[in-house]
C-alpha cells in the first residue's frame, strides 16, 4: 500500500465525478479523459508524460478488452452471414414453442443464461446466448434492453458472484480471509440467488407494460439497428419510463419514427409514431431483409444469393448443433480435469469465436462460390466495424479506471517493473479503498454494508475478482471483532465485488459484451441495472447479517 499523494485525491475527485455523471445520464467519456490527464499530470509532474498517459490508457483498454470486441465482431459476422441465407429465422423457429411471449422469453433467458453461466462463466455463455436465444426473445415481444438486462443479471451477476461450480471467487476470498473455502461459496451461493431473483423481478415488474406482441418483426427492426428508438414510440405509457430511458430520449425517438413515417406500413408504426397492426410479411416485395450491418439488403443492389434451397436449414440446424457439442465437449473437459485444469473462461470462449469464424466462411461459400472470398472479408469486416462502433466508447472510460490498478498503472504511466517483476507504480484506487477500511465502525450491520461499498468500490476497475483478496482480508480480520462470521463478511464482499465489476453496474467491464449481442448502448444497460441490483445486494446483506 502506498501513502496517499496529490495524485491519489486528484483520482478520487475523478471517480466522484464519473459516477455523478453517470447518475444525471451524461456521457462519461471527456471527464474520463480530462481526469486521466489530470491524474498522471499530478503523479509524473510533466505535461508530455500526462499526454502520453491519455494515449497509454486506452491503448492498455484495448489491449485488454480486445478479447471481448473480437468475439462480439465474429459473432456477428456469423449472424450477417447467416442473414444472408436466410438461416437466421429458421434458427430459432424451434425455440418459439418455449419463447412464446415476452413473459415466458424473459424467464427462459435468465434460466438458461444462468446455468451455462453457472457451469462455464459467462465469457462463452453470452456469445451462445447471443447467436440462438437473443434473436427469439426480441421476435417473442421482449425489448432488446429487457434481454440485455436479463442475460446480465442472470450471468454475469447471479451465476458469476457464486462461482459455485469453478469456484475461483470463493477460493480468492477464502484465502485471504483464511477461512474455510467450501463454507465462502456456500453462502456466496445463498446470497447471490437473494440479489439475482430481486433483481430480476423488478426488472421483470418494471418491463411488463413494455412487453409487446410476439412478431418477427421485431426480429427484423432488431437486425435493422434502430429497434431502441422504434419501441419508445411504440411503448408510450402513462407512468415513468424505466431506468436507462428519459423523456428527452422519448422526444428524439417521436422524431426518429416521424421521419422514418414514410416507412409506417412495414415497421408497424403510423406516422404520429403509434402502434398499428402487425402482420408477418406476405412476399418478399412486402418486406426486405435489412442487413446487420447496413449494407444493401435483398431488395437493393448487392450480392446475388446463389445458395440452394436447402443450405439455409443446413445452416440453421448445423450452428445450434455445433454449439450444443460445444457445451457438452466443456462438461466433458471440467468432469475429467476438474475444475482448476478444465477448458473454461477465455479458451471456451476462444472456441465460441473459433466455431463463428468457420461459419461465416463456409455460409459466404454457400450463398454465392464466385464472391466467396469477397463476402467472407465483409462479413468479418462488418462484424469489427460493428463492435467499435458500438463499443469503442469503453475504451478511455476503461482506461480511467485502469490507472487506478497497479497491475495497468505502470503501463499507462510508463513506470518500470521492479527488478523482481513486481509493479512499482502506485494503485490509486486500491490505496484509497485501502485507507478508507480503517475508519469503518465495529457494528456488525456497518461491517457488513462497509464491506460490501468497498467490495462495489474496488470492482470499479472492471475485473470484480482483483478486489477479492481486499475484502477477504478485511473480512478475516474484522469478522471476529463484530460477531459477524468471517465466512458470511468474505461472501458479502464478494457480492460486492463482482455484481459490480463482474458486469452488471460497470459499463467498462465484460457488460460490454452482454450489450454488444443486443445491441443496446452499454451505458444505459449500467443504468438499467442499476436500481435492481443495489436492491438485490442491500436486501442480500441484511439477510447475510441477521440469518447467516
């Protein structure tokens, strides 16, 4: 731990005034930058060293997030691809059965999303998630923000802060703690279906009068990309909007879909931007396919689609299949190496993007063997243009926190490595969170929300794992003084930690991805998740203090 400095108040400031951006629904990305100028200009005392610091943090950002991006770029290359043939909506024809409404769609995603999330961390789990449940939820009347929220809620909150089954997290806590690892997940488990279910029933009370009628045309203005703004006109209720929406974001969409007027008959909206009767699409004529990535469509100039009849149900029984093979190659993987040496994480998920990068090819060289190499590079390409697009916002949002890591301060600040490869450069975060621990009363109840707030505090930086051994320490040397168990404090951090960084409330963390695959600003996804979430973990601690 270093002693506090200039710089180390100046970084605070900057958290305080990100977050505060944050809660009046601005853009982060200009205090983010100014603050990351600010806080190297203060610890290096030199402008070319500060300006340098603004370049290195994103470039660590993206260095780090690339992973992501890429996965988001491949998947939906492999989605246009399969547009292209027209596989797509045969796809998810099958899951229409179970998916039949937003009710039943919302409840089957959490479900789903959870228990491969459970098994396999959400890194693989929401890339399957994304190429063959996402798009039947959207066509059975759920908003693409009520998908994303859900898939995050249910992977990366619910099933992630347990880590029931790999059980990294409990493990982290529980050493540092130096408690008893099995009792730590135990009780993360308990804990985190308390926030999970909280969570997901508001979010649920708060999308009901947002559901629609199932159609697929939902699906189509999805793949168009401005299905956000066309629900906001569509959905016009007398009470508040949910989390995320504004009225100025209401006024900017009346005006979307009042320009788009002369398209009403087809997108379901007449021109004073209300709902009329949806019908499926009778003829191609009636309906074009639009692309995902705004190329021309079928009934613009473009490529000719030469693929037999049947290389569309090809397609969309081959990719669902190769995905379920996936899943049952990682259960076989974990049952015969165990946990610790079992494929998982990043290697699964290098296996989701392998499987999408085969696909695209293979349907480019199906729809059209003359253009076979020219559609594979614009598939892919699309894919990448989409993901920065979409997501390249995080970056220097991304890097702002990442100072506050010793792990990335010493690349962004350029400060050399200790001679025994240890970092050298301060972790302004962690050294304030780390002061911040003394001044906390021994009450068990402001133990417990103490711990929790410095669990939430130090999963700012993304990760939700690197504060675990944080709040596990804090939990093993207070747990005993407070009369609160050292096991239930270390799985209260826990909760903290990872339902903040892990991806629920942090928009520069693997929330990201969630947004990416239902195309929802990942801002507003943070914001949506926002008021479910701290319900869930209040309600969570208040059961952990007085119960367990």
């Amino acid at each position: 731990m270093h002693d506090l400095t200039t710089a180390h108040w100046v970084y605070l400031i900057g958290v305080l005034v990100i977050l505060g951006t944050m809660l009046a629904r601005k853009n982060i990305v200009v205090p983010a930058v100014f603050f990351t100028f600010l806080t190297a200009l203060t610890f290096k005392e030199s402008l070319t060293g500060a300006l340098a610091g603004v370049f290195n943090a994103s470039l660590v950002a993206a260095q780090e997030l690339f992973s992501i991006f890429l996965i988001i770029a491949l998947v939906t290359g492999m989605l246009g691809s399969l547009q292209a043939l027209g596989a797509d909506t045969k796809m998810v024809a099958p899951f229409r059965p179970v998916m039949r409404n937003g009710h039943l769609a919302f409840w089957t995603l959490a479900a789903v999303t959870y228990l491969i999330s459970l098994f396999f961390w959400p890194t693989p789990a929401v890339p399957l998630i994304g190429a063959v449940l996402i798009p039947v939820a959207i066509a059975a009347g759920l908003r693409p923000m009520a998908v994303a929220f859900t898939v995050a809620v249910a992977g990366q909150g619910m099933a992630l802060s347990s880590d029931f089954v790999i059980r990294v997290a409990p493990g982290l806590s529980a050493t540092a703690a130096g408690v008893d690892p099995d009792k730590v997940a135990n009780r993360a488990m308990v804990l985190s279906l308390i926030v999970g279910i909280t969570a997901l029933v508001i979010g649920y009370v708060l999308e009901i009068r947002r559901m629609r009628q199932p159609s697929h045309q939902w699906l189509e203005e999805w793949e168009s990309g401005d299905v956000e703004a066309k629900v906001l006109a569509m959905t016009e209720v007398d009470d508040p909007p949910t989390i995320g929406h504004g009225p100025a974001l209401r006024e900017e969409a009346a005006a979307l879909v009042a320009a788009q007027s002369g398209r009403g008959g087809a997108d379901g909206i007449g021109a004073g931007g209300t709902a009329t009767a949806t019908h499926e699409p009778d003829s191609a004529s009636e309906w074009e396919r639009p692309s995902l990535s705004g190329r021309p469509g079928s009934g613009d100039e473009g490529p000719v689609n030469k693929a037999p009849a049947w290389a569309s149900t090809v397609f969309a029984v081959a990719v669902p299949l190769a995905y379920l093979a996936l899943i049952i190659y990682l259960i076989y993987s974990i049952s015969s190496s165990g946990t610790d040496s079992g494929l998982k994480g990043g290697d699964a998920a290098a296996l989701v993007g392998g499987i999408a990068a085969i696909t695209i090819f293979l349907a480019a060289f199906a729809e059209n063997r003359s253009t076979f190499l020219e559609r594979s590079a614009e598939h892919v390409v699309d894919g990448l243009v989409f993901a920065f697009k979409a997501m390249g916002v995080v970056l220097p949002i991304a890097g702002f926190f990442f100072i506050g890591n010793g792990d990335f301060a010493g690349r962004i600040l350029s400060i050399a490595p200790n001679e025994d490869g240890t970092t050298s450069a301060p972790a302004f975060l962690f050294d304030l969170v780390l002061h911040g621990q003394e001044h906390i009363p021994q009450n068990s109840f402001v133990t417990a929300f103490g711990i929790l707030i410095i669990g939430m505090i130090a999963g700012l930086e993304g990760s939700g794992f690197s504060g675990l051994p944080l709040t596990g320490s804090l939990a093993g040397t207070l747990g005993h003084v407070t009369g609160v168990d050292p096991e239930t404090l270390a799985a209260i951090g826990q909760m903290g930690n990872i339902w903040s960084g892990g991806g629920t409330l942090v928009a520069w963390s693997s929330l990201i991805a969630v947004a990416g695959f239902a195309r929802v600003p990942v801002l507003d996804l943070a914001r949506r998740c926002f008021i479910p979430v701290v319900t869930g973990l209040v309600l969570a601690t208040i059961v952990a203090v007085l119960v367990m």
